[in-house]
C-alpha cells in the first residue's frame, strides 16, 4: 500500500542489514478497527512526522503496522535473556515488531518500534497481543520519565486496534509505537555469544558503538570501551531510578538497553512510602527487583553482558575474565558517586562537602523516612519549605519528632539552598491511583483523565494551580498495590 507519509517517513534498515541473524521479516497482524487513543505531537515533531498525517487513515496503517512505507522493512528482533536468574537461549520479539530507524530533523536514527501487532514466530505461546490498559500504561509512564529527564524509550502513540485480547477478562486491544535509541539489550548479546559466531558478535557490538558509544571507536579497545560505556550508563541511571523512586519490577537481562534508556514498562510503579524493600509486581514474589535491590540486578545484569562479551575483550579467556572482572568493579564506584550527587542535590547540599558528613545525613534521613513511611516524592518538596524556615510540613509526617529535629538542625547547618531542590525534586509523579483511573477510564472509552495526568506529569517540577490532586499519595482506602505484566 503506497502512503502519502512516504513523501516524509523513510524507515531505514540498519539493524536488519547489519544483523539478519537477530531480525526476522515479518508482519503486522490486521487491525480490524484502528482507532487513535492518544498521540503525542511534540515527539512526532521531532521525528519529522506531521501528525495530521499520523491521525489519517494512512497514519493509523502505520501505527499499527499495516501499512509501511515503501522500503521498509519490519522484522521481529531476536534476543536471549535471564528471566528472575533464569536463562532463556530464545525471547524475542513475541508480539513486537521493529518497523525501522527514524532520523529525525536531528539526523539521530531512532527505532520506530511497535509492540502489540500481533504473533511473530518468536510468539511461543503468547497471543501477541496487548490490551488498551498496559499500552496506555507504558504509554504514561515512559513519557513522566522523559519529562522528569531520565533516559527512556517515547511513546509516540496508542491505537486501539478493534480486537479483543483475552486475558483473565475480554479487554479491548491496542498497539503501543515507541520511538527508543535502539532496541539493544544486554539478551541481544547474549543471544549472539550463544550462537558461537563471533564475526556476529563483532558486528552487534560495532553497531552498538556506532549507534550509541561512538566514543568507543576511538578507543585503544573498542570492545572493552564499550562494556565500560554501557556499566557507566546504567550506573547513571539507576541512580536516576532510586532518587525518584521508580521501580522496574522486571529486570531481566532482556529488558536492559545498551542504549541505558529505561525500557519496557511492565510492572513498574513509583513508590510512595520510602522503603527499599518495596516490591509492586505481582509475579517478584521474591523481591529480586525490590527498589532497595535495583543496583545489584543492574550489576548482575551487567555481568551476563561481559560474559557474553569476552571473547572480544582479549583472546586469553583468563585475561578477558580478569579484564571484565575488574571493569565491572567500576559499577559500584559509578552508581555511588552518581547516587551522591542526585541525594545531594536533592537536599540541596552545597558543593565540596565533606561525604564523611554528606553520607550519614542521607543515611539517616532515609531511614527515619522508612521507620515513619514517609512519601518519596513529597518529603523532598517538604523539606525545601523546611529549608526555608517552616519545617512544620515535612516534620508532621515523621513519627519520631525528636529524631526528625535532630537531623533538620543537622542538615540546616550546612545551609541548604532550597531553589535548587524544587528543580529537581518533582512534585508530581505517576501515582499509581491516578495511573489507574486513567487507565480504567480510557479501557471504556473516557481519555481524559489520561489527558488531564498526562498534562501534570509533562511539567513535573513546576507547581500549579488546580494541580493538587496530582501531587497527593494514594487514598488509604486504595489499598496495597499490586502490578501485573500485563501479557
Ligand atoms: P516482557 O516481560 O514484556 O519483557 O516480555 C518477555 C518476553 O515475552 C518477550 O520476548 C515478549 O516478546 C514475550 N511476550 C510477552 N507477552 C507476549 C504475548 N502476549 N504474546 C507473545 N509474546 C509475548
Ligand atoms: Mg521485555
């Protein structure tokens, strides 16, 4: 089918060039009513698509997959992964397909990635399939990242696509189009090493560097370069992760980018009452993902890639081993120091400050803030206002008050700067009673709630009138929350 897109979308075929073994060909699945839930123009702006084009008929052919421009060519990507510690030599795209990379005005190549277009044959017995629900949730959660400046994948639109998915209830079925650096993951390598083709290896990796660590192929080492770019990038953002509270909730090595954009949003929720042991997805029955856990899964992650890189780190497997080994070491350096400089800017300590000082005051404070379940996200706006004199907003919500003034005298002594902390501490985030709403509004067919959170969520930062609701925890009455894949 030709497209009057076509005049302005090229979708390019780098990945499947570079890489056939990991792309198959194929198809999305037909759409028997495509109808558009959400869109999200400033992005498509970027991309250099027109979005009344993209709210046309021929618009909704391709974001649903159905009708590409000429050229392109979809494929379902193919990948391994470790699933909660368990290795699976075969994942992939079950029900995803890569329709081809995007270069913007910007000329940055970006996947333009569908997700819920129907079986591929890396399915297995998946339906390939996804319903309204999920969709929009990915769809609200990835962008509340962007907006809060943290590395993710975009969601470009949501369309409903007139099928019925069948979970546990009959649910209307959707298509998420996501827009990511590239779709790389630590399972992509995995799967290569697996294969025991080393040229395919080299390849995987020397795109991952063109595409992502360019800096790496000026390297001494390129390989070697690039495992010490991707450990750096997930340090960062983990670090990202913990200061605002988000929980993954499926760490598998197959939902890690090379990229360290933050990617598929299953079981993910924001977490209210401080506590590292919080978990929300129904299925982590052990806590492996926990929030407090999160920077260990990244570096046991991170692992599974040096394994799968070490044959093109040295040619002695000893040395490759002692090699990565060490590069892993760096993990831990880099996330602690990142994982500083956020806390400090949270509290809005000022420069140069002793971390024999810095260290316990966070310590501390995290800690009283778990003894009195205290939220995440408004403690930090609070304690600006504490910063400023009225201590009195933050304090109530301690139970041990004593303790509390203690740690203010502590932390005021040093003299905090307030303007600095409201420009990081986000007043509103997608809490999970409004992630809800929205969602159950917009599964029947009511898409403003959605609009009017996701109109909150894009200026995180800046209070506003009439905002309020947006920025309060979840009722009493709305009970422990639980998340679910949504598979
Ligand atoms: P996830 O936990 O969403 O990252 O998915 C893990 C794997 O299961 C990926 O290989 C997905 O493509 C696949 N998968 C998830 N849901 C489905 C589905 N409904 N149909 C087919 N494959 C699926
Ligand atoms: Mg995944």
């Amino acid at each position: 089918m030709s497209l009057a897109l076509s005049d302005t979308l090229v979708l390019g075929t780098r990945f499947a060039d570079e890489l056939p073994e990991l792309a198959l060909p194929w198809q999305a699945a037909e759409a028997p009513e495509p109808q558009l839930l959400v869109l999200n123009e400033p992005l498509a702006a970027e991309l250099g698509l027109d979005a009344e084009v993209l709210r046309s008929e021929e618009g909704l052919g391709l974001l649903v997959g159905r009708a590409v421009p000429e050229g392109a060519r979809p494929v379902a990507q193919v990948y391994a992964g470790h699933q909660f510690g368990g290795y699976s030599p075969r994942l992939g795209d079950g029900r995803a397909l890569l329709l081809g990379e995007v270069a913007g005005p910007d000329g940055v190549l970006r996947d333009l990635h569908l997700k819920g277009s129907g079986r591929t044959p890396l399915a297995r017995g998946g339906d390939g399939l996804a319903a309204v629900g999920p969709m929009l949730r990915e769809y609200v959660i990835s962008e509340a990242m962007h907006a809060l400046g943290i590395p993710t994948t975009r969601s470009l639109a949501v369309v409903a696509t007139g099928a019925r998915v069948h979970r546990e209830t009959t649910l209307p079925g959707a298509v998420l189009a996501r827009v990511a650096s590239s779709h790389l993951r630590v399972g992509s390598f995995q799967y290569a090493r697996a294969t025991d083709d080393l040229d395919l290896l080299r390849r995987l990796a020397d795109h991952a560097i063109a595409r992502h660590h360019p800096a790496a192929a000026e390297a001494e080492h390129p390989h070697r370069a690039l495992f010490e770019a991707v450990v750096r990038a997930q340090a960062d953002l983990v670090a990202h992760w913990m200061a605002v509270g988000f929980i993954h909730g499926v760490m598998n090595t197959d939902n890690m980018t090379i990229s360290g954009e933050t990617i598929d949003y299953g079981p993910c929720a924001f977490m209210e009452a401080h506590d590292p042991a919080t978990v929300y997805s129904s299925i982590d029955t052990g806590g492996r993902y926990a929030y407090g856990n999160q920077p260990a899964a990244a570096a046991w992650d991170l692992a599974r890639l040096a394994e799968a890189l070490l044959p093109l780190l040295h040619d002695e497997q000893e040395q490759a081993v002692a090699w990565a080994t060490e590069a892993l070491g760096a993990f831990a350096t880099r996330y602690t120091a990142a994982w500083s400089a956020r806390v400090h800017d949270k509290l809005g300590l000022p420069g140069g400050i002793d971390d024999a000082v810095a260290g316990p005051l966070v310590e501390d404070l995290l800690v009283l803030m778990r003894d009195g379940h205290v939220d995440h996200t408004l403690l930090f706006r609070e304690l600006s206002a504490a910063a400023r004199g009225d201590a009195e907003p933050a304090r109530s919500r301690f139970l041990d008050l004593a303790a509390f003034d203690e740690w203010t005298a502590r932390w005021r002594a040093l003299g905090p700067d307030a303007g600095r902390m409201d420009r990081v501490n986000p007043l509103y985030i997608p809490r999970n009673h409004l992630v809800e709403e929205a969602l159950d509004a917009g599964t029947h067919g009511d898409l403003d709630p959605l609009h009017r959170l996701l109109e909150a969520l894009a200026a995180p930062y800046d209070e506003r009138p009439g905002l309020e609701r947006y920025a309060e925890p979840a009722p009493e009455d709305f009970g422990r929350y639980q998340t679910f894949c949504g598979t």
